[in-house]
C-alpha cells in the first residue's frame, strides 16, 4: 500500500517496518500534518543542536521556524517506536526535484541500532521512485557515524575539503547496478 501525503506525493516504499539490531519493530512512514507535536517532541529533547552541518538550530525560537519550515516544505518520513517518534528524516523533493538535500535526525537513545542506516536506504528508494537523479547533503568530517552511515548506503565525499564536506548519492549509478545485479 502507498502513502498519499504531503502535497500530493504518493510512494510504493511508505508506509514500511524496519527491525533494528535489537529486533524492534520501528514503523516507518510519510510524515502527516496531525504528527507536528510528536515530531517537536522529539527535537524538544534533541541532542546535539545547531553544532553541526546538518542539525537543527540550538536556539528555541530558530528551531521552531526550522521546524515549520521542514513540515510545511520538504517531504519527510518518521521512524516510530510504540507510536513516539524516534527518527526523521527529510528530503526537499518540492524545491530540488532532480537532487534534494537529505537531513535525518535518530533520538540519541535509538542510534548505533541500525535505524540511521535502514531509515537512509527507505530514503534512497523514496528518491529512486521520487525520479531523483542524485541526493546530497552535508556533513561535519568530524561526524564521523553519520558518515559512516551515508557511506553504507552509497553517499561519496564530492567538493572540497573542509571542516564541512558535501556528500553525494548518485541514483542513476545506484540503478544501473541494481539491475546489473
Ligand atoms: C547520524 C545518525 C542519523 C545515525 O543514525 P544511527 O541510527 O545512530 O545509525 P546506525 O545505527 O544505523 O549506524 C551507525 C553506524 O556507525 C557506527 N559508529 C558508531 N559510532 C561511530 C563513530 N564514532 N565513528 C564511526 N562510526 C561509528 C556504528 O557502529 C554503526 O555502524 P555498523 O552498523 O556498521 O556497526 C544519528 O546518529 C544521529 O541522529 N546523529 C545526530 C544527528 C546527525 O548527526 N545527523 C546527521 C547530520 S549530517
């Protein structure tokens, strides 16, 4: 079954479950207007804040307008445990068609169980079906589980070196070798 959600935008990928390295089933979904409060829930507590490439803003009022913004214009996807949300990610699909920015944010209590890495293939597939010619995003080189996780599902460093970097998914290469395969 597909989700039809978010100005319009309807995906054979959503809704999905993943387990993660404790066997927990996480449902992964389309994000809805009615799941703003439990999205905020989540940020309410987020750690770390507006340190590094890619987090949401420190600052209460800065992450609230962040917030809005995310909701009302990019195309996001929850991970839900017990139906609190412990994961978002989030893709601009409205302003970047051919190649969105990716964001994804797991609750410090939910990383290192593998929910970061399936929650980016569910977004690679997602941007696969969206027509997505590449993905991007950006990275602090200290981040290093992040990067390890945008590794494992295919992103490369592209752009010059710096205390940020730019990586990239090519999904053009991603289906060339899957029908290879
Ligand atoms: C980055 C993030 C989304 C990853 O999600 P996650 O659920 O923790 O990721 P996973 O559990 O799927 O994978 C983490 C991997 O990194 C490894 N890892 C953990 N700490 C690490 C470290 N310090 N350096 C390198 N790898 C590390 C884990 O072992 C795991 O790899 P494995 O599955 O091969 O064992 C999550 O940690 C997070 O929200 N961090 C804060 C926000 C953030 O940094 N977002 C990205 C901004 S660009």
């Amino acid at each position: 079954m597909s989700t039809r959600s978010q100005k319009g935008l309807s995906f054979e990928t959503l809704p999905t479950r993943i387990k993660d390295k404790c066997g927990r089933v996480i449902e992964v979904r389309a994000y809805e207007a009615e799941d703003y409060e439990s999205l905020k829930a989540m940020y309410d507590t987020f750690e770390p804040k507006g340190l590094e490439a890619g987090l949401p803003p420190g600052d209460d009022q800065a992450g609230l307008r962040w917030l809005q913004h995310v909701t009302s214009g990019l195309f996001n996807i929850l991970a839900l445990y017990k139906g609190s949300v412990i994961g978002h990610c989030t893709i601009d699909l409205c302003h970047a068609p051919s190649c969105p920015e990716y964001l994804i944010f797991v609750q410090k209590s939910f990383r290192d169980h593998g929910i970061g890495t399936r929650l980016s293939e569910v977004m690679k597939e997602v941007a696969k079906e969206a027509g997505c010619e590449k993905v991007w995003l950006t990275v602090r080189t200290a981040n290093t589980r992040a990067i390890n996780v945008f590794k494992k599902v295919g992103f490369e460093f592209c752009g010059g070196i710096e205390i940020e970097r730019d990586m990239e998914l090519d999904l053009k290469q991603a289906k060339v070798s899957c029908s290879l395969s």
